[in-house]
C-alpha cells in the first residue's frame, strides 16, 4: 500500500517537471522572437528554414557553380557586372526588357555551361575596352574644351552613352533560349559595340575636338575608322614590352607614342599608314597562297618564313620608334625609313607570293588568267553579297573552297574556268548592248524597270555560283554540309544566264518597237488604248509588252475595232440618256430594262478585255482582242433607247 502511493506521489513529481520545462520553452522562443531572433514558420511537415535562406542559398550555389567554371577574378568580376545589369528592373524598363532574378540568372549560367560562358566573357571584357578606350576619349575631349556650353554638350553625349552600353547589354539578354542569349553575344556584341564607338568618335571629329593641349587637333580623330584601325595596331606593336628583347630595345608609353603622332602630323600618318597597309594585305595574301599549297612539309615551311617576316616588321618597328624617341633620328628619317621599311616587305613579300604559286603544285597547273578566274569565284563563293539575301544560299570559307576545287580536279576546274569566262564576255557585251538600247527609251518608267532588270541578270550568274556551292535538303532547305562536287560542276556549267540577257533584250524590243508605233498614231488612237489598258487594269509596261510584240497593222487594227466599240458604247449612253430626260411614265420598265442590258455589256466588255491579256502568247493575245463584238448589242441598245425617244437619227456623242 506505502509502495503504490509512492508510485503515484513519483508519476505527479515528473508531470509537474514536464509542464515547467515546456513553459521555460516557450517563454524562449517569445523571447527570441521580442529581442531579434529568428522566427520560424510552421509547415504542413516539419519546420521551414528562414525567409533569406533562399537568397543565400542561390548566391551560394551560384558561386559555387562559378568555381566548378574555375573562373579567374578578372572573369568573376565581369559575370558580376553582368549580373548587376540584367537583374536591374531599371535597365530597359521602357523597353519592356527581361529582367532576371538571381536563380534565373544562375539557372542560365548553369544551362550554358563553362565554355559558353567564358567565350560570353571574353566578348563581353573585349566590348568592354572598346568602351573605355571611347569613355577615356571622350573625357579628355571634355576636359581640353573651353566653351562651357560644347562642354556641357558633350558630357551630355557621355552619360547616355555610359547609359546606352548598359542597355545594349540587357538587349542581348532579352531572349528565354540560352542559345539565342550565346549567339546575340558572341556574334553581335562586339559589332555593335564598334559601330557604336566609331559613330562616338566621328561625332568629335565632326566637330573638331581638341584632345591635346595647345592648338593641335588629335590627327587620330581626322582618320577614318579603317586608318584609326591600322594607327592603333602600329601602337601595339611600338609599345608592347614582349616584342623584342628588352636590351635592345626600350618600351616606351603609349602617351609618347600620341606625342610622336601629333608631332608628325596629319599627312605623314596617312602615308605611314597607307605603307603598313600594304604590308598587311601582302602578308594575308601570302598566307591564302600558302593555302594552296598541297605538299604539308613545304606548307610549314612557308608559314615559318610567314611568321618570321612578321616578327622581323614589328622588331624593325620598334627599333625606329625607339631611335625617333631617344632622338637619335630626326622625325623626318623616321617618316622616310618607316616608308623604305615597309616598301621593303612589301617587295619581299611579293616575291614569296610568286614563287609559292610557282610551285608545282594543284594551283600552279592554271595559268595566271585562270588563277585570276579562280580568284573572282573564290570572292563569289566566300564573301556576302550585299544584294542577294545571306538566306538563299550557304558562305563558304577558304578552306571548305579550296576542298570543294580539289575534289572537283583541275579537267573540271579548267572547264569551269571556260564557262565563267565566257560568261564574262558575253555577260559585259550584253549589258553594254542593251544598256544602249534602253537609253533610246522615252518612257521613264519603261526604261527605269528595264535598267533594274539588266543590272540583277548582271548578278544572276553570280548568284547561281553561289547556289552551286550550297547544298540543300529534298525541302530546298539549307545545309551546312558542303555539296556534292559533280553538283557543283553542272549546276556552274550549266547555268541559264543567257536566257535571262535575252529575254532582257527581247523586252527592250518590243518597248522600242511600240514606241515606233505609238508616234505614228493619232491622239484619238491613243485615247482608245488608254481606255483598253484602263479597262483591262494593265501596267503602262505590261501593255507596251503586249501591244510592242505586234506589227504596226495589228496594233492599228485593234485600235480601229475598239474604237468603234467605244464609240458604240458612248451613243448608247447618249440614246439612254436622251430616253431618261424625256421623263415618259409609260416605258419606265422598259428604259430599265435597257439601263440593265447596257451595264451588263459594259461589264462583260471589260472582262473580255481583262481576259485578253491573260494570253502569254501576243498573237492569241491578238486573236481575242479582235473577236469583240460588242459594237453590234451597243448599237441595238441605242436603237432602243431611239425609238423610246422617237427620233429618226442616232443620238451621238463626242468622244
């Protein structure tokens, strides 16, 4: 008995112990809560993590995947400015841009992978010197002005350009495919950044911006966008310390090298430029005809004298920089030995060139004429064509080329040459010929729709090649492979570009030969040809066709049945009229009755007239026009409406 109270005294004991240790719990989570701790929210399963976790989890994971990219600092802090632009709501608000949060960005950063990611990097830092190199100029252009307002202006044109960089880069984004967002990037980023930078810089120039102290004016501002180019390479070279061995030669800043540039003035610069400018083309061409090049020992040989020239140019470079700078040469011996320098590649150059297409090898089987051929399809096959759409047909590259002309032999290439060729005679003879024809044309838009027609037939050939090196599928759509070689030889050989050059001339002659005709005809004549073209709703060039494929006695002839067709139909309106004016209640249903029969010809009338010019063939053409009888209802009707009138002779109107 003493053993059960206990027992029950103990069950008590613990009870009151479990109710205090849940009160101290609670009072702690109250305080927690009352003195900043975190709450925690209550789930349908267990108990959520806090509001922010999430935010820290994706700057987490993103840095995380970032590392798993091993991305160096440079490339961590381009992503982040990145970042910070496409997860502005402010950036492209007007533009209803996409705005990305942070998990999209980094689920898009994930989707692409670490090598689309870096080459996005790579053209993003490029674009982003592009940039800074047109900010820095710019800030120097504002700080040597004097006139407050031009001042002002231009500091204007800065912040927006600052603005605009910004926004061009969220455009890009502006697409939910990865892909898309990857080729906007790789593409055009860099494109458009340079187009936009080159349109800065010609705006300064236009308006004659002082970068330097004193009165000279910046010579680069003066320079094209192709000679600013060339002036900035030749700095890279002069200036960077890894050309040459430190020793021999000293690196100087890219300041000395503006001074030297300002000093030397405008025209030098242009002539030292247009030197380095040939140099430059020389190298690229002998690096094309080291393409040719079949046997692969005599190639590598060819591309090490290539690049040993280049090195032997910058070196040399550098040496009369460095002489002009140190004073030892006065600038105009720097002017005139930077020339002889250049000349001298150039010669050199020039004689590599020769011999490596001297070499017996696939191109040294053609003679220079057909080599010149050669070149002209090679310009045609690899090189966009600003007037037929980049859509219909596939660019070549050099190499995929030189495959195609290898596998199609030299039998093949040589009767390609031929064929080219011929067209090229045929192709300017022609279109001198019918250029002159056209100009004997009085018809402004006849001669103006002809002139484009003869210049598109002049391309047509062009155009054809460059189908011919395309390769489609069943569906016409186009691939990426390269076609078939004998695909390439009858789609050239065979091309119907005479047939275009003709069917030109032959338009020509007929528009002449109605020309003819028409001076010969009254202008009664040429009323009843308007009407018919009204009516048939004809082109002014489409009728000459028509009427111009005919002899002078045709064309008369359908001028004299339509004319008294017309001339039928007018004192059928006149009768009618007449009817109507003598306001007889009793013949009203008959007078109606007319009223109908007469719309009804005239309707039927011009769709006959319509239906004539639906013959492709002139003298069907010809046959139709002539069947018209509609002369004879014009009459009866007008015999009708007379006697509802009651007069003896036929009511007729001037025409």
């Amino acid at each position: 008995m003493i053993r059960v109270k206990h027992r029950s005294l103990l069950i008590i004991l613990v009870s009151l112990l479990l109710v205090i240790i849940l009160l101290v719990i609670s009072c702690d989570l109250n305080s927690m809560s009352k003195f900043g701790g975190t709450p925690r929210v209550k789930k349908a399963h267990g108990i959520a993590r806090p509001r922010n976790h999430m935010k820290k989890d994706v700057k987490f994971k993103l840095k995380e995947l970032l590392s798993k990219f091993g991305l160096l600092n440079k490339q961590l802090q381009a992503i982040d400015k990145i970042k910070r632009i496409v997860t502005d709501p402010n950036i492209g608000d007007t533009e209803s841009y996409k705005t990305y949060s942070e998990l999209q960005f980094y689920n898009l950063l994930e989707t692409l992978g670490d090598v689309k990611v870096k080459e996005i990097i790579k053209n993003y830092l490029q674009a982003c010197k592009i940039q800074f190199d047109a900010q820095r100029t710019f800030k120097k252009a504002i700080k040597n002005i004097a006139d407050s307002d031009l001042k002002k202006q231009l500091q204007t044109k800065l912040n927006n350009y600052n603005s605009s960089y910004a926004l061009q880069l969220k455009s890009l984004f502006n697409y939910d495919n990865d892909d898309v967002i990857y080729g906007n990037v790789i593409n055009d980023y860099i494109i458009r950044t340079t187009t936009q930078v080159t349109e800065q810089m010609d705006e300064l120039a236009s308006l004659g911006v002082v970068l330097d102290i004193g009165d000279a004016k910046s010579i680069y501002l003066q320079l094209d966008s192709g000679e600013r180019n060339i002036i900035d390479h030749i700095k890279e070279i002069v200036t960077n310390p890894n050309i040459g061995d430190p020793k021999d030669y000293e690196t100087y800043t890219k300041q000395e090298f503006d001074d030297l540039v300002i000093r030397l003035g405008l025209l030098d610069i242009k002539e030292i430029i247009k030197n380095h400018l040939e140099v430059d083309v020389l190298q690229k061409d002998f690096d094309k005809s080291i393409g040719f090049v079949l046997n692969s020992n005599l190639k590598v040989e060819l591309y090490r004298r290539l690049n040993n020239y280049k090195i032997d140019y910058m070196l040399g470079m550098k040496k009369l920089f460095n002489e002009v700078v140190s004073g030892k040469i006065s600038y105009d011996d720097y002017v005139t030995q930077t020339i002889a320098q250049a000349h001298n590649y150039s010669t050199i150059l020039k004689t590599e060139i020769t011999d490596t297409t001297d070499n017996k090898d696939f191109y040294s089987l053609f003679d220079s004429e057909e080599q010149n051929i050669i070149e002209e399809i090679r310009n045609i096959v690899t090189k966009r064509s600003f007037v037929v759409p980049s859509s219909d047909y596939k660019l070549r590259t050099e190499e995929e080329f030189n495959d195609l002309l290898f596998a199609l032999g030299v039998v093949r290439v040589k009767e390609i040459i031929r064929v080219y060729s011929k067209y090229k005679v045929f192709k300017e003879s022609k279109y001198v010929e019918i250029g002159k024809s056209i100009k004997g044309i009085t018809d402004f838009n006849s001669k103006l729709i002809l002139q484009i027609k003869l210049a598109n037939a002049r391309g047509s050939y062009e155009f054809q090649i460059k189908k011919a090196f395309t390769k489609f599928d069943d569906n016409d759509n186009i691939l990426d492979d390269l076609p078939d070689p004998d695909y390439v030889y009858d789609n050239v050989i065979h091309a119907v570009y005479t047939v275009i050059f003709n069917s030109i001339k032959d338009e020509v002659a007929k528009i002449v030969n109605y020309e003819k005709i028409k001076s010969k005809f009254l202008k009664v004549y040429m009323q009843t040809l308007a009407y018919i073209q009204e009516h048939a709703e004809q082109s002014d060039f489409n009728m000459q066709l028509m009427l111009g494929s005919l002899d002078n006695n045709k064309v008369k002839g359908i001028v004299e049945i339509h004319f008294r067709i017309i001339k039928a139909k007018e004192a059928a309106t006149a009768a009618l009229n007449a009817a109507v004016a003598l306001n007889n209640v009793n013949d009203v249903r008959e007078k109606a009755g007319l009223q109908s029969r007469f719309d009804e010809c005239v309707a039927a009338y011009h769709k006959h007239l319509k239906l004539c010019f639906l013959h492709g063939d002139p003298y069907a053409f010809y046959d139709e026009i002539m069947s018209c009888t509609y002369d004879k209802d014009f009459a009866w009707i007008e015999n009708k409406a007379l006697s509802l009138v009651g007069a003896k002779q036929p009511v007729r109107s001037r025409y």
